[in-house]
C-alpha cells in the first residue's frame, strides 16, 4: 500500500499549496481507518517541505515517481519516501529515503545502532543507513517485480534538521552507510546529485504501481531455514527494535563475561520475531564459540528444530543447543555463557513430570547463565501453571545479583504485518479495548464460516501448496484416540462432523507431519510456531451472549492439563480461579487465531458466536462487490450514484456481457449516459481524462505485453496515427481468436494506397498478435473489410 503516489509536479505543487499533509491524512483514513498523531502529522509537514526543495532541482525531471509512506510487504513497516525513476544507464529505479526529524545523536559500541532523543528521552535506535539498507533488502527478498524484472533499489537516509554529521558518518557505521548513504542539512548538494545520479529520467512506466502490484514471494518459515542459518547465511535479515535487542544481547553476553551477571527480559507479541530473534543469536554466539542453549517449556519448537536439524549434524550437537525448560535443576552456577529463553511466558514453578523437582524454573535459569535472554509476551500464558512474567524474572534476578535491562519488539511479521489484525483479536475476544473494532480494511485473510467441514474444506486447499495449514481447536473435546487409534475426538453432532486430535505418533511434530492436516491440533502442538494459514474451531468454552464474551472452564476437557487443580482453586477462592481461567481462555484463542501468517478461518460451535465474530467481519451491504463481476480488478470499484464530478475515475466495461454495447454511432460518453456503468478509480499516477475506460484482455494472443485477465486502461476515439499502437477494435465479421467475442486487443498496423489527387484509403489492415504462445496469426483485411474495422481505444497503460 502507497498512501501517497504523484509526479514530482504534483507533489510540488501539493507541498507549495501547503495540502501535502491533508491528503496524507485522508488516505490514512480511508485506506487505514485511523487517526494519525499530531507529531506524525508535523514530521510529515517539516520532512516534506525539505524533500520539496531538494526536487526543485530541474535536473530532477518533472515525471519521476513521488510515493509516500509505503508499507513494505509482510511486514508493519512502512517506507517514508520513495522517488522513481531511470537511471542513465536506463534501468528502472527506486530511491528509498529513511527522512529522520533528528538534530542530534551520539555512537554506540554496537553494530548498527545509533542513539538520539526519540519519545521523550535519550535512547537507542538502528542507525538509519541500515534501516534504509535493511527496507530496500526486505522489498528485493519479498518482491518478484523487483527481482524478475531487475528494478534498481537505492537506499539512503537525510536527517535535514541536524547539521553536524559525526555521530551518524562515524567509522563505526560505514559498513552500512557504505550501503545507503546519510546525507545531514549541509549535505544537500551531495544528496541532490544522489537522486540525479539515480533518477536521470522520468517515471513513464508507472514503477511503484508494477512493485505495488508485483507478486509476492512466499514469506520463510523460521523452521525451514534453521538449517541454512546454523551454516551462517542470514536468511532472515533483523530490522528496527529486532537489531536492537539483538545488539544488546551481545553486549550483555560480553560484559557478562566480564563477571556481572545479565538479564535481558524482551516482550513482544505475536509475530514480532522473538524466536527469530532467539535463533540468530543462537547462530551468533555458537559462531563465537559461546556455551549457548536455546530454551523452551513447549516441546513443539524444540522437537520442529530438532527434526529439521536431523541429517545435517549430529545428535549430540542438535540435543546441546535445544533444551527444556525443567533441564537446570541441578546445573552449577555460571555454566552457560548464555540461555536463550523463548516462550518465557510459558515457564513453570516446578519442574518434572509429576511438578516436583526443582526450586523455580527462573531462578534455575538465571543461576545457571551468565546471560539470560527471557522472550515474553504475558497474554499468551495459557495454562494455570504458566508463571512467566516481567515481575517474577525481575525478582529472582535481582536476588541473584544480575543487571536487567528490558526492551520490547514491535515489528509485525505475522498476519501479513498487520498490526490491526492483532489489536482486532484483541478487541473481538474483548481482552483490551482497541480502534480495530471491525477487519474492514484489514489486509489479511480473515472470515467465519458456518459449518466445520467448509472450514476443513479451505483448510485442505491452502494446505495444498506448502503443508503449511492446518486446523486447531480449543481443549473442549477428550482425547480418546490417544489409547484407541479408532475413536474420534471432535464430535459436532449438528454437522455430523468427527475428527481427530492430532496423532500420538507425531507428537509435537504434528505441525509438519505430512499428513496432519486432516486432524486437529491444539495450543500445546503449535504455540511458539507458525503456519501459512489456520482454521480455528473456537468450541464452547468461549461464547457470546448479548455481545458480551463469556469463558466457562468447566467445558474445557477433564484431559486439558492447563487447567489442572482449577476445581480445587475454585471451592478455595472462586473469584480468583474464574478470573485466572477467563484468561487462559481468551489467551488460548488468541494464540491459535494468530498462529497464520496469511490467514484464519473460525469456526464456532455456538451459533450466537459465530454471528457475534461474522458481525464485527462485515462489510457495509452498500459497499459493491467487484469480485464476481470484474474477476482479478483490484482498483476500488464506483457504482453508478456513486460516480460525482471531479472524481478521478472512469467507467469500466466487461466486454464479453458489452458485445452490443458499443455502436458505429455512439461514443463511450454517449454509450454510458444511456447505459451507466460502474466506475473504478484509477491509481493517483493517472489522472482520468474524457473517453477513458477500463477493460479486461482475456486470453494469450498479447500475453508479451498484456497477461491474460490484465484489466487495462484505454483512450477512446484516439486521435493521430493508430500505425504500431495496440488497440481494442471490432469488427462484425471477425472474432477473437481466444474469446470468440467480437472484440480483440491487437497492435495496428495499416498499408495506404495513395491517390493521383492526393486523397488516400487503407489497402490493408493488419491486426498483429505478440505472444509466446503458437497458433495465433495476424488478421488480414483488405479495404472492403476494413471500412467496417472499429478502433474503440488505444491501449494507456496495463492496470494489473
């Protein structure tokens, strides 16, 4: 998504009429559905009026691509600004500028990261050449555009209010500033000829909108590149908060061995990569030849890691960097340089089968390491034994003598990067209040349906590309098919639906077992990892009535060990019990729908549920559907008392259902006034002019430059020579070779006879197909058949 897209004219003219900012604002609203803060609001007035002066510059042309706030793929992050344009070697160009409101800033000893004034105080950040560096790495690894078609990524980062440059050009820094530069107020000579050197020409083939629109690869599975990972490559790049804690506990395992113990406590939420996090350093340290375990309460992770580790180094080697987290009751003081704990939230008091063993599973890790690193996020604790939290590891580490020092993750990785699908789970199972109170504009895949085997249905087909869904249920049904491999668990009697708990046999490796998918998992097979996608049975422990969410324990399984000793608890202190289940519950739900990176389907077995969540998905009933009836248009679509003057938008036309709707004697205006037509509004890079229209090519005859299902826009009644441009005509005598319709997109070419008097008439027209594929041949029309050929539209440009 691009909230603001323009030529540098219009950006120009925008910033000088002082409207930059309000038309930032309102694609916030409209795109985003929320507010923007006065001091984003201000950073953006201040950045961008500096960015205008540095565009007057007239060897900067007047059609380079101007985008603003560009949210990269995948991820929460967005992009400040991005200037496009040719280079001088003529390849297509993307600058991507990291703007910074900074005036000041010191060095740090660690890698990449930078310390200035940001929210009030003194703190550390990454140094905006890598963050630049990083952005521009993390489109090219995600887009195909990019890389298929060879577009040129050039970072850098100005920081126009700061004129003395030491800290951010230090030494320290250049292997990232090598990679993007940082230009500060006095460098805008140099930061001038960065952009001429970059964008020599001018954007005319729309380079945002193709990388907007580009295909985007599949995002890694943390799993699957452990491999490649513990032999050094850097499959996964760490970007903002993620280098940070990173960085820090490396400098905490180094001044750890200079005797003071540390403790790194690092909250972040779903999908902000704590285990990415835990496993580079892992690599890290291991490469450092450090005594380093990666820690775990769920055995899932571990067991994934190990299974995918097996083959490529030995047994022993994979048994010593995995552990659980009952493993250091007995363990001297100081043995590990380092213990990575993921899924702190998740530790027990006790350790053992029977809970028996040890004294407390903190502060058996904290004694054992001279570096504790504790990934935690306090909303996923899901069973009434779970003790993890910031006060507990803040206490025993203080009583065992060690420095703590607390950091937090925020970049969204999972959920498509939405952050808002996240605040929207919180909101629908009324943990938190949040502004995300519908999926709206929710860019993730999210929907409720009525019936468990259309949820096992989708499931099934998303699973079949990657092995990557799968389905997962709260704890409501006995395990039965754990003694007889023949009983079914799930039973939903209404839909005659039965199916099974994930299999013994695969144990917590259930969630890449090749065949899984057809049972069902629950919270302890697939915390702490992830999936492509996840069907979410939410059974009737969670209901709703009269919009309110209600938690009932006692429908939970008498097999669910996370509730083991709540009945006990509730003749004790039945207040405390009922409120320490409730959240367990929610926490327990919210954990499996967040699970996929691209989607969650749900599935209640209450029927008032199930309504309540379709609710809060629903989309206004006025708003038009295009899906059916423009199959593949992502433009935003305009039913016909929705078209008002001015708008930037033009009729669209399905031309297999519009085979009589153009005549020898109507225009496209005239033609819509009798028939009106729904309207889509073009992407800002356009601006719509009289006789513009949408339409789709469907089939291969043009498939090297129009891929079949492209939607396109064309110029009506274009005037001029029509010699070599692809035009959409028809003719009544004539089909097209793909559709059988009367109308074909095909490059023109036409051969004149030329009179005594100077008068002239087409000889020939010659219709010429441009396709990889065989059979398809021009169309030939002498001048009797060519007096009846209709030119409708030049081709202005391939939408998507």
């Amino acid at each position: 998504m691009i909230v603001y897209s323009a030529q540098k004219s219009t950006f120009l003219r925008d910033v000088h009429r002082n409207r930059i900012h309000h038309l930032i604002i309102q694609e916030f609203h409209r795109r985003l559905s929320h507010s923007v803060s006065e001091s984003e609001i201000n950073s953006w007035r201040n950045s961008l009026q500096h960015m205008s002066q540095i565009l007057r510059d007239p060897d900067i042309p007047d059609d380079a691509g101007v985008n603003i706030e560009y949210h990269i793929p995948l991820t929460s992050k967005r992009i400040d600004f991005i200037l496009t344009g040719r280079n001088g070697e003529q390849r297509e160009t993307a600058v991507i500028v990291e703007l910074k409101q900074w005036s000041k800033a010191t060095t740090t000893p660690k890698d990449g990261i930078i310390s200035t004034f940001l929210g009030g105080g003194e703190r550390e950040t990454s140094h905006p050449s890598y963050q630049a560096w990083t952005y521009a790495a993390l489109i090219e690894d995600y887009n195909e555009t990019v890389r298929h078609e060879h577009i040129a990524l050039a970072p850098c980062a100005y920081l126009h209010n700061m004129d003395i440059g030491n800290a951010v050009n230090d030494p320290c820094y250049k292997p990232h500033t090598d990679r993007a530069p940082v230009f500060i107020s006095r460098d805008v000579e140099r930061f001038t000829d960065f952009l001429k050197q970059h964008v020599k020409y001018g954007d005319d083939r729309q380079i945002m909108y193709r990388i907007e629109h580009g295909k985007i690869r599949p995002s890694r599975n943390l799993a699957d590149s452990l491999v490649s990972m513990l032999k050094g490559n850097r499959d996964f790049l760490m970007i903002d908060d993620q280098k940070l804690v990173y960085e820090t506990a490396l400098e905490q395992m180094y001044l750890a061995q200079q005797g003071q113990k540390q403790v790194l406590i690092v909250e972040g939420g779903p999908g902000t990569g704590k285990s990415v996090v835990a496993i580079n350093l892992l690599v890290e340290m291991t490469d450092r030849e450090k005594v380093v375990q990666y820690v775990s309460r769920n055995a899932a992770p571990r067991e994934v890691y190990h299974s995918k580790l097996t083959g490529s180094m030995t047994q022993s080697r994979i048994k010593n960097l995995f552990k659980g987290s009952g493993a250091f009751t007995e363990t001297e003081p100081d043995t590990f340089d380092a213990l990575l704990v993921d899924e702190a939230h998740r530790l027990n008091e006790k350790s053992g089968f029977y809970g028996n063993q040890g004294d407390h599973q903190i502060r058996e890790i904290i004694k054992a390491a001279r570096l504790s690193v504790f990934f935690i996020d306090e909303d996923q604790r899901v069973t009434l034994k779970d003790i993890g939290d910031r006060a507990t590891i803040r206490q025993f580490a203080e009583q065992c003598g060690a420095h703590v020092k607390e950091l937090a993750l925020q970049s969204q990785f999972r959920c498509n990067g939405s952050d808002g699908f996240l605040a929207f789970v919180d909101h629908a199972l009324q943990i938190r209040e949040t502004a995300n109170t519908d999926a709206g504009e929710l860019d993730y895949d999210i929907r409720v349906v009525d019936s468990p085997f259309t949820l096992k249905e989708k499931i099934l087909e998303k699973n079949a590309t990657s092995n990557r869904a799968r389905m997962v249920a709260g704890y409501c049904w006995d395990w039965k098919s754990k003694k007889d491999p023949k009983e079914q668990d799930i039973d939903i009697p209404e839909h005659g639906f039965f199916a099974q708990w994930n299999l013994t046999d695969d144990g917590s490796l259930w969630i890449i077992a090749e065949n899984s998918v057809n049972q069902i998992g629950c919270i302890h097979t697939c915390q702490g990892l992830e999936l492509d996608y996840v069907g979410v049975i939410i059974g009737p422990d969670l209901i709703v009535r009269d919009g309110r969410i209600i938690t009932d324990a006692g429908k939970r399984s008498s097999m669910d060990r996370s509730i083991r000793g709540y009945k006990k608890w509730l003749k004790e202190d039945p207040e405390a019990a009922r409120r320490r289940a409730d959240a367990i519950i929610r926490n327990t739900y919210r954990t499996l729908m967040t699970r996929g990176q691209k989607g969650c389907y749900l599935y209640c077995t209450d029927r008032e549920t199930s309504e309540y969540f379709k609710a809060l998905l629903a989309r206004p009933e006025e708003q038009p559907d295009p899906e059916e009836r423009y199959p593949g248009l992502t433009l935003p679509v305009l039913a016909p008392e929705e078209v008002t003057p001015g708008d930037n938008s033009v009729p669209v036309y399905d031309l297999h259902a519009a085979a009589g709707a153009f005549s020898d004697e109507q225009t496209i205006e005239e033609n819509e006034q009798e028939n009106p037509l729904d309207h889509v509004v073009l992407p800002d890079v356009f601006t719509a002019r009289p006789g513009h229209f949408v339409a789709r090519l469907v089939g291969q005859s043009m498939n090297r430059r129009i891929p079949d299902g492209a939607w396109c826009l064309f110029s009506a009644n274009p005037a001029g020579t029509r010699e070599g441009k692809i035009v959409l005509v028809g003719h009544r005598d004539i089909q097209d070779p793909d559709t059988g319709g009367r109308f074909t997109v095909k490059r023109y070419h036409s051969e004149k006879t030329v009179h005594d008097d100077g008068t002239w008439e087409h000889s020939r027209i010659v219709l010429r197909p441009e396709s990889n594929t065989a059979g398809y041949e021009d169309i030939q029309l002498n001048a009797e058949a060519g007096a009846e050929l209709r030119v409708y539209g030049e081709l202005v440009v391939v939408l998507g």
